[in-house]
C-alpha cells in the first residue's frame, strides 16, 4: 500500500540514463562523471594557488605545506558533505570550498583566492570537453581504418550503384565504402579543429575584468596576465580568451556539439546504407552465433548495431539545438538559465558520440559480404546498362545506329514486363542471342556484359584513395589502432 511507511529504494527503482548504464564506455562516462568533475575543480585551485605564489602576493601568503595539502586532497572528495553543505548554502561550488576546506584547513585561506564560481565550473567543462574528443578521435581513426580494410578486400567486387534509391550503373563494394569514409575523414578534421580550437576561460573574474585580481595584485596588470598565462599552461592549454563575459562565450558549446551532430549525420548514412544492403541480403553486419533477431519471426536476422547507431545519431543530431539557443540568449554578461542545460547537453552529446563510434567500429569489423547475392542482383540489371555497348558494338560490325537503337528498345522493353508482370528474370540476353539482327555480335555477348567492364576506374580509385587520403588522415592515432569494439548487446 502507498503511504504506509518509509521504504529503501534500490538501484533499480531510480531512473538512471541509458548512456551511462548501457551505452557508453567506462572511460567516457568516467570523463563526465561527478569525481572527474569536483576532482578538476580542487586541481584548478590548486593551480590558482600555486601561481598566485609564483607570481606574488603583497599582502597574502600562501606557502608550500598550503599548496602540498591541497594536492593531497584532490581526489578523495566527500561527496555527502559536499551534498549537506549545498544544501545549507545553496551554491555548488562554495560547498566544495567548504567540503575541499575541510580536508586541508591548512590551506581554507586561499582556496578560490580572487576567483568566481565560472573559474571552476567553465575552465572544467572546457578540460572534459578537450578530454572528450581525445576520447573520440582515437575511435573515430578506428572505424576509418576498419572500413579501409573493407574497401581494399573488395575493390575489385562489382556491384550496383544506386541514385533515387533506384538501380543506377556499376560501383564495387569497395567503392562504397569509401564514400562512407570521405564522410567519416571530414569529421576527424572537424573534431581535431574543434579540440584544437579549445582555449582556456582562465582567470577572468566576476564579469570577465580581471578587477578581483588586479586589486589582489595591488594594480599590477603585468602580474594579473602572468597569473592567467600560468594557471593556462598548468591546465594543458596552449591560448585563453582574452576576452569573456562572466563565462566563455556559449558559442564554443556550439561549435563543440555541431561537430559531433555533423558527425552522427555521417554514421546514420553509413548505417541506413548497411540498413538497405542487408535487406537486400547483399551484406549483413556481425551477428552472434546464439543472437535472436525476432520474437515471432526466428529466420529473422535484425541490423540491430546499425539501428542502434542511427537512433542514437538522431539524438545526437538534435542535441545541438540545445547550445544554439541558450548562446542566444546570454544577456549581456551571462545568465543563469544556460547551466541546467548545459549539464545535460554537452554530456550527453559526448556520451551519444562514444557509443555510435564503439558500435561503428563493432561493424566495421565484421561485415558479412554475399557474393553471389551481389552478383545474381548485377545480372538482373546488367542487361539494361549494357544496352549503350551493345548499339557500339553493333555499329562497330557495320550497323546503323538508330536502326540498332529501335531493335534494342522493342527487345529490353519485352524484357522489362517479363521482370515487372511476371516476376521472372531479365532475359534480354536470351533475346538477343536469339535476334537475327544481332547475329554479327552473338559471339562476344558474354565478353560485352562481363561486370568488371562497367566499373570504370573504382579499384584504382579506392587503392589512391586509401594510400594518399585515408593513411594520412589517421597516421596520428597508428599507436590506437589494437582496441577492439566489445559490445554488451
């Protein structure tokens, strides 16, 4: 009955998201979890700390025993004082100053010396962000250059092309996977410039003056840009903004969550393609020996990690919206109504990315090819395609060309109602071997509609490809490429 007295909840009574509990890698959710965070907090003080020593206080001193216990103290963080003290005075971050305090009284005097709540809370989020995309990138070059492996094994394979969803000429299996890792090649410049283009919020004050730290430093402006310059190096910065409000400007949240959208565009398109091919049973992805694809259905084998890639890309591709409006509306020097936001926005879109590239990789891996499906569904259309070779031949033997054209028509026209009103297959060749008027070409039919003559240049195109664009786009991660993709499914 409800009501009738208090109860424990357990772990599986709470809502907890499926990011965490059961898409993304330890590492990543790790990256945005809560001591990640506080932990990043106490080093970013620490830091203040130190290089307000360096550079020197008039008034203040701040000794190494201060510095030397805070560094003791920056993991193990209590996170049920730091819970009654938020609750007592209603503010995070003075409830980890008092919780951080009171691991190191020693050092209570400088922690958070001239600074704002954003120190910590931006100058944080920018180091999870740049940490999150060293997360990415080096998964990322991993599914490039397991669809690499793929593209070299079967350049050679013809098979068909589609525009309008419609069977268009040739391509190879190869060849396609290619297109998908153009795409995929693009976003890991994208993701390196993105990270690159992190610079630090550093010492900036209550609205970006730096006044706190200039009346701390006595007026000496050279001191308040060393002290900016230090704590940016000690945070693994190479540049900060010399220019914020109260917070770094929320247009770097969409620059960060519009890359990684871009990103999920690409791997939706990758995974609708390998969607569409396997209900063509032209290639499936991995599927485990007791895996069940259907409830009702047991022949049933379900793309279910290309599904999975594409629900969670469309998330992914939403998310951005998120950071777009709220840097819209920072009035003036900042508003408060970007932080609730923000704690869901830029984790999950991190998260979402990790668990689409972890998957994407898991396919890359083992994707089923069927031969003899591509070819059977070749010869179907081949016979159309190749209508063009057969009028030049037939010229090539004497002919008139608009004579063959008409010939040729009348007789594909034949075939395609044999295909579409009675589902049976295309026997145009059948028809010409029987024509009297082709009888000058009947003896090199077969050659003309061999499928390696209709895939022009794409075997070469893959192997140029692969060696001038791909090998160079992911050199930098050669030292990564061993991990594997385990996937709880």
């Amino acid at each position: 009955m409800e009501g009738t007295g208090p109860s424990k909840s357990s772990e599986h009574e709470k809502y907890r998201s499926p990011l965490v509990s059961r898409y993304a890698s330890p590492e990543m959710a790790s990256n945005f979890g809560e001591l990640k965070k506080f932990s990043t907090w106490r080093l970013l003080w620490t830091y203040l700390a130190e290089a307000e020593k360096k550079v020197g206080l008039e008034n203040v001193t701040i000794t190494e025993e201060q510095i030397a216990a805070m560094k003791a103290h920056v993991g193990d963080i209590d996170f049920e004082r730091a819970a009654l003290e938020e609750k007592r005075v209603r503010h995070d971050v003075m409830a980890h100053v008092h919780t951080f305090a009171a691991c190191c009284p020693i050092a209570a005097p400088i922690i958070h010396l001239g600074a704002t709540s954003a120190y910590v809370g931006d100058n944080t989020d920018l180091i999870v962000m740049r940490d999150g995309f060293n997360i990415l990138l080096p998964k990322l070059a991993r599914c490039i250059q397991r669809l690499a492996i793929f593209a070299e094994e079967y350049k050679n394979l013809p098979c068909l092309a589609y525009t309008h969803l419609q069977p268009a000429q040739l391509t190879t299996v190869g060849k396609r996977a290619c297109v998908w890792i153009q795409d995929l090649l693009m976003d890991i410049r994208n993701l390196e410039t993105a990270r690159n283009n992190l610079r630090f919020r550093g010492v900036k004050g209550t609205t970006g003056t730096q006044a706190s730290f200039l009346a701390l430093f006595q007026g000496n402006h050279e001191k308040v840009e060393e002290l900016d310059r230090l704590v940016t190096e000690m945070a693994g910065f190479k540049t900060n903004f010399l220019i914020c409000g109260q917070t770094y400007s929320r247009k770097v949240d969409v620059d960060c969550l519009n890359t990684l959208a871009s990103l999920g565009a690409s791997v939706h398109k990758i995974c609708t393609d390998i969607r569409l091919l396997a209900s063509f049973k032209e290639l499936e992805e991995p599927f485990e020996k007791d895996q069940i694809g259907s409830s009702a259905m047991p022949y049933k084998r379900n793309p279910m990690r290309s599904e999975r890639c594409c629900a969670l890309a469309r998330h992914l591709m939403c998310l951005v919206q998120d950071p777009l409006m709220t840097a819209s509306v920072q009035w003036m020097e900042r508003t408060l109504d970007d932080s609730a936001n923000r704690r869901v926005c830029l984790a999950e879109a991190f998260l979402t990315a990790d668990i689409v590239l972890s998957t994407l990789q898991n396919i890359s891996e083992g994707i089923v090819v069927y031969r003899k499906v591509i070819e059977k569904r070749v010869q179907q259309e081949l016979p159309f395609m190749a209508t063009e070779d057969i009028i030049i031949a037939m010229v090539n033997a004497g002919g008139n060309r608009q004579e063959c054209h008409e010939q040729i028509r009348v007789l594909s026209q034949e075939a395609g109602l044999v295909v579409k009103q009675e589902g049976r297959e295309n026997d145009l060749v059948a028809r010409l071997k029987k024509s009297a008027y082709f009888e000058p070409i009947h003896h090199c039919l077969d050659e003309l509609l061999e499928p390696e003559k209709f895939i022009g240049r794409a075997p070469r195109q893959v192997t140029k490809f692969i060696e001038e664009e791909v090998k160079v786009g992911i050199k930098t991660y050669t030292d990564k490429m061993d991990v594997k993709s385990e996937l709880d499914l």
